[in-house]
C-alpha cells in the first residue's frame, strides 16, 4: 500500500494549512473553525456536485489546501471501503441527479422529507467523496435541503452517536431507516 498523500509522512495527522501536527489539536482546531462556518453556510448551494463541493470547500478551506476536491486515495473505515476513487464523480453526478429529480424531497410533510433526504444522505455518506469531513459536510447538506424545502432542522440537537450508527447500518445493509429517524428528530416543527 502506497504512502497517504494526505498526511504527514510517518503519522496519521492530515496536511494542513496551519501545520499543526498533533492530531488532538488538529481535531480541536477542525471543530472550532467548522462550527462558525457551519454557523454561516452559503444562503443556497446548486443541487449539483460543484454546489456540493463547494460545501466542502466553504467549511474546510480556512484548513486543507484540498477542500472542496475530490480525494485521489482510496479510504475505508472499520474495514469497509468506500466508493472507489475512478468511481467518485460519476456517482455523485448520478446521485445528485435522483436528489434533482426526487420531489418528495419538496413534500412540505416532515415525515416524507425526512424519508427522501435520508435515502441520499446514505448514498452519498457511501461514496464519501473526500478525503476528511465528509460527516460535517452531509449534515451542512441537509440543512440546505431542508431549507430549499421549506423545513427546518436544528443540527445542534444531533446525537453523533445516532448519525454514525445510522451512517454504519445504511452502509452494512441498505436500509435507510435508522437515518430516517435521526432527521425526523431534527425537523423543527411548527
């Protein structure tokens, strides 16, 4: 296996614009800077993989010189490998093609939006087209989707444990459920 272009030769701490080397820190720093920006996500972002990318790019760019571009490696996690990196564009342009297409993502019902957007957060969690910040980039996602449908969603109120759990049985078996429910828990109704 080649060396990982994206991190600091003989360690696990991503090249970053800052240079900090200890992944703790890194980490800390990553969470202080993608909280404010979550906190001022673009107005609306095209339903396409450039509006996509350029999520990533608007949430990551004050850290990684390759935010908003597509990983060269291929990555897994807990032994389960994502999408394959010749893979990556033609499936994200397919999966942004069902998510323009799909009008119950539109449904002004919580419970219909909740099923559609679910089905395509797992989608496009299995392709995982960067190579870090993948998580934080789908939940800014649904906030625009929610939005774009007139719904509301409170993303303080995720429970990561929930997400993760959710993101992992999507992967193993298919089944969207487990998602469903975390974003019907964070519709704001009312």
């Amino acid at each position: 296996m080649s060396a990982d272009p994206y991190v600091y030769p003989g360690s696990r701490v991503l090249i970053n614009k800052e240079d900090i080397r200890d992944s703790e820190m890194l980490e800390a720093f990553e969470r202080t800077i993608t909280a404010n920006r979550m906190e001022h996500l673009p107005a609306r972002i095209p339903m396409h993989y450039p509006g996509y990318r350029r999520l990533h790019r608007h949430l990551f760019e004050p850290i990684y010189s390759w935010a908003g571009k597509e990983r060269t490696v291929n990555i897994a996690k807990g032994g389960h490998l994502f999408c394959l990196v010749p893979y990556i564009a033609a499936q994200m342009e397919q999966r942004f093609a069902a998510i323009r297409s799909d009008d119950a993502l539109n449904s002004p019902s919580p419970a219909d939006f909740a099923a559609r957007a679910a089905e395509h957060i797992c989608e496009i969690n299995a392709i995982h087209p960067f190579r870090d910040g993948n998580g934080r980039t789908l939940r800014a996602f649904l906030e625009c989707l929610a939005r774009a449908a007139g719904h509301t969603v409170a993303l303080r109120r995720i429970d990561p444990d929930a997400w993760n759990a959710a993101s992992i049985s999507s992967f193993k078996d298919g089944c969207y459920n487990a998602m469903r429910q975390v974003v019907t828990d964070l519709i704001v109704l009312g």
